[in-house]
C-alpha cells in the first residue's frame, strides 16, 4: 500500500490503524509519518485556540 498524500510505501499496513475513512465515498491510507504530522499540525492549531500552559509547553509556545 502507498500512502495517499506522500506516496510512500505504509510499512506495516494495518487497516485499523492506516486506513482513513471521511464519510462513504471518500477515505485514504496514510502512513505514520503523515499521521504524525497531521496531529503536530491539529495540536498547534488547538494550542492557539486553547492556550493553557500544557499546550504551550507541548509545543514551545510563549
């Protein structure tokens, strides 16, 4: 299987784990490392939304 959004081959494929599914027409597989980012990415916006001292320490926001 190769990722949806890098091309990369998913090493270790595992649907529960790989497979993202939107709604009933529209779903993807990602790799960890896109996986990854996508939560770094969802944690900063909710650090800026959220801004209590464990968000910011996370994420090394002043």
């Amino acid at each position: 299987m190769k990722c949806s959004l890098c091309d990369k081959l998913i090493e270790k494929y595992s649907v529960e784990f790989n497979h993202f599914k939107i709604d009933d027409s529209h779903s993807a597989e990602i790799c960890q490392e896109c996986i990854d980012k996508f939560f770094r990415w969802q944690g900063e916006l909710y650090a800026r939304l959220f801004p209590t001292k464990a968000m910011k320490k996370r994420f090394n926001r002043k």
